[in-house]
C-alpha cells in the first residue's frame, strides 16, 4: 500500500468511549469474548492512569518518526494515538515535546510498538504512554509511512476509530463496530462480580459460588485428611 494520509477517519462517539474507560482493561477483554489484547509486553509508564479514546493509529519505520509529526495534525479531542513500526524497535520515537502538542489537542495518551522517552517530564505533564521499550535512542525524519490506516498492534489489528481502552493492567481494543455493544457487556460483567463480590464478603466460597466441585471430582482430585495423605505417601496398604 502506498504511504497515506486519511483525514476523516469515523470515531466511535465520544459517550460510548468514556463509558469505555470507567470498565478497565481486565472487565472490557473479558466482556468482549477474551479478546482485543495486544500482548502483555505494552505497558504504562506511569501508575494510576485509566483511559479510553479513539485511535488515530501510525504506521512507521523503525527509528523515524516522520509520521508521527504528520499524525499530530489528524488528532482531536478524546483521540488516543496509537504508533506501529513495520519491524520491531526499541528506538525513543516519542517524547516531552510529542506530548506537549498532543495536550493541546485534547489528545488522552499514547500507545506505541517502539520505545519513549523523557519519562520525567511525561509523568509531571500527566500524560499517560504505554510503550514497549524506553530508550533514549534518538531518531530521524525521514521515511514515509501512513496515517489512519489498518495497523498491527502486537497480536491485535487496530482499526482508526476502534477504542482504545489502557489502564495499570495493560492495553486493550474495542473495535468501533461493536463498541455499544462491549459497553452493555461491560456493565453486566461489572453487576456479576459485584454480586459476587458481596457473595465473598458474606463468606461464600468461589468453589460453591461458581460449583467448582463437581469439576474437581470430574479431574479425580481428591480430599485427604494429613493422616490419609502420609499413609498414601509410605505406600501404607
């Protein structure tokens, strides 16, 4: 495909991403089937932050980030953006002054393939990145790539306008299509463990609340007192 610039990109409406964002990483995955996650290897540089947003995703070459810059000008308000390298890098393709105008935006944070810096100031800006690497590789300008076109995020395919949804637990992606949908999911996963929850609290057991004992009796685990279990551990008859 040829190096691109999609400028119209349709987002997911900005209601269905904030509701997004109050489910977290582990319930979203969860309610959508067990699926969206990029790879455990993206993770926060900062503690605390729980955001959702649309992506505005990035294509680039490893150790340039010519597109980046191009990018900032396709960001708006509750964009998140999201930068793929067509070849693994480590390189700090994105620091303090990405951020500084990507603020101006309105934009809510960064995920990225490659590597970050300027750790220090990112976290006093509060603007939240997860990353693969931190490095303080520089890099160059000089390589065209694509804006808002289908990219590779890991494991998962990231779709402009597909949710971005990224707290201390990782990274996570709602396609645009199925965004209402995976909130409603959302919600009733939340009221289940809230019941079970409230379940624990009056001292249920998971194995009764979830009927766990038949599946341990199915596997042939078997409950021994210590006296049967050191008998079987003699070869006692």
């Amino acid at each position: 495909m040829s190096s691109v610039i999609v400028t119209d990109p349709v987002r997911t409406p900005l209601e269905v991403v904030d509701a997004l964002a109050q489910f977290g990483t582990a319930t979203v995955h969860e309610a959508q089937g067990r699926t969206g996650l990029p790879g455990p290897e993206f993770r926060p540089i900062q503690s605390g932050a729980r955001i959702a947003g649309n992506a505005v995703t990035v294509h680039s070459w490893p150790g340039d980030n010519l597109m980046i810059h191009a990018a900032i000008e396709q960001c708006t308000v509750g964009d998140i953006l999201v930068v793929a390298t067509n070849s693994p890098s480590t390189d700090g393709m994105f620091g303090e002054l990405f951020a500084t105008a990507l603020q101006v935006r309105g934009v809510r944070g960064l995920v990225t393939a490659a590597g970050v810096r300027d750790l220090t100031e990112l976290n006093e800006m509060d603007f939240p990145v997860w990353s693969r690497a931190v490095s303080a590789q520089g890099t160059v300008k000089s390589t065209a790539g694509s804006v808002n076109v289908p990219i590779v995020l890991g494991q998962v395919t990231v779709n402009p306008g597909d949710v971005v949804v990224a707290d201390d637990d990782g990274v996570v992606i709602v396609p645009r299509r199925s965004a209402a949908a995976t909130v409603e999911s959302s919600r009733a996963r939340l009221d289940k463990e809230e019941a079970a929850r409230q379940a624990f609290r009056g001292g249920q057991l998971g194995l009764d609340r979830y009927g766990l004992r038949p599946v341990l009796a199915d596997l042939g685990v078997r409950y021994l007192t210590q006296q049967e279990f050191d008998r079987e551990q003699r070869g006692d008859a």
